[in-house]
C-alpha cells in the first residue's frame, strides 16, 4: 500500500457514504485552511453528464497551444489518484507527484481531525491547495456529481461555467426526472458569469434557462449563440465573433465536434483569452482523453488479442453514452467493415439494457464480465440477460483475459472488439494493459 493508498484508507472511516452532497463539510474544512478557493487563479467551472471530460481536454489543449499555463481538476480517476490533479507548467501541465499529493492530503486530514468528510470532498480542498500554491493563468474544474451541493461549488465567481448534455444518471442522488437533474447541474450558474450550453434535450435546456433568469446568468446556447458543423471533414466553428474552419478532432466520435464546440464557446465567452488561430487549430488536433472510445494499440492486453484485430476502450456506461459509442463504431463500421465484439462490465446502478440497445444490430456478440473490487458490479449474468434483450448473442466471461481469448475462438476475420460499461473497468484494462494515463 502506497502512502496515497493509507491516506486515503483512513479517510474513508471518516464517513459511512461515499457520496454525501452538501457544501458545509468542505466549507469548514476550507476555512480552518483559511480559504484556498479564494486565491485560485481564474476558473472554468464545467458540469454535466457527458463529455465533460472531453471538454476540458479540448480547452486544456488550446490553452496549452497558446503557452498558457493550466491547472486541471477532474475524476474519477482511471488508474492513480493524481490523474485528478494536473499542475500547470510552462510547455504542458504534469500529474501531481506522489509524494506533493501524499503531503496536502495528509495537511487537510490532519486540519480536518475526525470530523466527518467524504473522499472526494478532502480529495477537492487538497486540490484547492495545490493549485492555490501553484500559479497558473487557469483552472479547469470538472465537477464530481452533480452542480449545486458538489464539493467544488464553492467558487464564488469562476470566470465562465459550461454544463454539457444532462442526461438521466445517477438517479439515485440527483432524481428521478431530466430536469430533476438539469436543475442540480445548472447549480452552478452564478450571477452575471456567461454560461455556456452545450445541445440538450428541450426539457433539460427549459430548465437550465429558468435557473439561468433565477440566479442572472447571461447564457450561451448551443445553435443558438454558436454553432458547431462537421464540413468535408473539418470543424467550422461560428459565433458573433467569426468562424473558425478547424481541423477535426483527434478524439473519435461525431460526439467529439460537439465537445469540441462547447471547449470553443467556453473559451470565447469572456475576454480572459485572446488565443491566436494556430492555438485552437493546434489544440483541438491534439487533445487527447483516456477511455473514451481510445484505440489501444500496444500492450499486455493487446498482445492477447487475436492477430490482426483492434482493441478499443470506452468508458461510457450510460444510455447516451451508449448512443454516442454505437454513432461512432457505425463511422468505423462504414470506413472499415469488421465483425464487432463487446467486452462489457457494468454497475448494478446503470441502466444496462438501455445502454446495449443503442449497440444492437451493430455487435456479432457481447461478452460480459465482472469488474473486480466494486461492490455495486453488475453480474455477468444479468448483463447477458439483457443483451439477449436487445436481440444480441451474448455469454458470460470470468475478465477481460479470458474474453479476448474467447473472442479469437469465434474465429472472426479481424475482429473489432471494444471494452465498455464502466469508467472502473476502463482503469482496471489501462492498468492491466500497462497504459495508464500520464
């Protein structure tokens, strides 16, 4: 066990829930440490559902190619906890050391005594510090779970915020309906900071705009404020201040354009930036985030994969999620035909047949697993059930291992199989496949 690993451990006995939202917990803690929040530099808060990851990858990368220096707050993390703190740097930002992070989380543990806190709240505070303690031009912080109660909500006035498509997720702490949810995420709209809205669905756009007039947050709607087009191959981009003809993405997905859109809007929507052509063209070439629909190319893994085949990574595990994997692997069905497998491995929170269903007609079979250590992993069995469902051949699996051993029995011409349902079985493949996220 590493000194992170025990640090963190320990914090765990501190509350019974892993997940608690409230602000008062992380507000006290932050006072005893008089305040950090309060000496960040400039912050782009994001919330959302999904592509929020992407998002900040995108801006990250075009600040980076203008020679802006970024801090960026994000989770879960894949492998290593410090893949949630990344410290800006003059040429590109690095992951925190083990040995910085093991002192700030053992500063706020020993501030924070044996009251109550949650992981990811001390996790947050620890954050707060490095960065303080850090300059930077900026701080990209995603936000955990939800908006209004998340632990990162204590920004009193960020520079802009940006929540990304709501969708229905995590029922279980944020509600039952859409726009139950859209309210938590639009939370973190503050008064007179520009918000930017990536495309929703009406009922969740409705209520975003009505917090929006509540808390006096000047908007920035998708197709409305800005738009984003995918033409002969390149992003057009197009506000009130011009257009911008990019390349496309590096990520893969047309879902990425419109990640990539909402990195641009959010970057435009106050005068901080004044960022040269070459940074947006050199940044949204070059962004880079693990687990989403990520072709692994080399290692342990890989190598067990019949000859010839592709192995893909994608951590999505919700029903747009799903929808958004399923638009892509039809782009690469219709680029390169090949018979498609899914390795899958779900939680019992997700729904798992709304997410196969996006991807049935397109999978030869699905193959499920379990995902070691989570407690909430969704048996095998009842994944195959589902699949069945959808009208897909399924069978059971005992890990990603002996899947791809079973997917080179099936004896498919170069097959493409793909790994999914779940951002831990993503870090659980990186790590055995020797690929973590640097």
């Amino acid at each position: 066990m590493t000194p992170i690993d025990a640090i963190v451990t320990r914090l765990l006995a501190l509350h019974p829930k892993r997940i608690d939202l409230t602000l008062d917990r992380v507000e006290r803690l932050l006072a005893r440490l008089d305040n950090p929040q309060r000496r960040l530099p400039p912050v782009i808060h994001v919330a959302g559902t999904n592509g929020k990851g992407s998002t900040v990858a995108f801006m990250r990368a075009i600040l980076e190619a203008a020679g802006k220096s970024v801090h960026v707050y994000t989770s879960p993390n894949l492998v290593r906890v410090n893949e949630r703190f990344r410290l800006g740097r003059a040429g590109g930002g690095v992951l925190v050391s083990d040995a910085e992070l093991a002192d700030v989380l053992t500063e706020c543990e020993r501030t924070n005594g044996d009251d109550p806190i949650t992981v990811f709240e001390i996790e947050t505070v620890a954050g707060f510090l490095l960065f303080a303690r850090h300059p930077a031009d900026v701080l990209l912080l995603e936000v955990g779970l939800g908006g209004r109660l998340d632990a990162t909500n204590v920004i009193e006035r960020p520079l802009t915020s940006v929540i990304t498509p709501v969708s229905f997720d995590h029922a279980e702490f944020l509600g039952n309906t859409v726009p139950q949810i859209a309210a938590e995420k639009a939370g973190i709209l503050k008064r007179d900071v520009p918000a930017v809205i990536a495309l929703q669905s009406n009922e969740a756009r409705e209520t975003i705009e009505r917090v929006a007039r509540q808390v006096g947050a000047p908007l920035r709607l998708a197709g409305e404020d800005w738009i984003v087009t995918q033409e002969h191959g390149r992003l057009v981009y197009q506000d009130e201040n011009g257009l911008l003809d990019l390349p496309a993405p590096k990520l893969v997905g047309r879902h990425q354009f419109d990640n990539a859109g909402t990195a641009i809007a959010a970057l435009r929507a106050s005068n901080a930036f004044k960022l040269p052509l070459a940074a947006y063209e050199d940044g949204i070439a070059a962004a880079q985030w693990p687990a989403r629909m990520q072709r692994l190319l080399t290692g342990r893994l890989v190598a067990q994969a019949p000859e010839g085949a592709e192995v893909w990574l994608d951590g999505g595990h919700n029903v747009d999620g799903g929808r958004a994997i399923a638009v892509a692997l039809a782009d690469l069905e219709e680029r390169v035909p090949r018979p498609l497998v899914l390795i899958v491995g779900m939680l019992t929170t997700k729904d798992v047949e709304g997410f196969l269903g996006n991807l049935a007609g397109l999978a030869h079979r699905v193959i499920a697993i379990p995902i070691a250590n989570q407690e909430k992993a969704r048996s095998p069995e009842t994944i195959v059930e589902a699949a069945r469902r959808t009208g897909t051949e399924a069978e059971v699996s005992t890990g990603t291992e002996s899947a791809l051993a079973r997917v080179a029995q099936l004896n498919l011409d170069a097959p493409r199989i793909l790994i999914t349902g779940s951002l831990y079985l993503a870090g659980e493949v990186l790590a055995a496949n020797g690929t973590p996220p640097t």
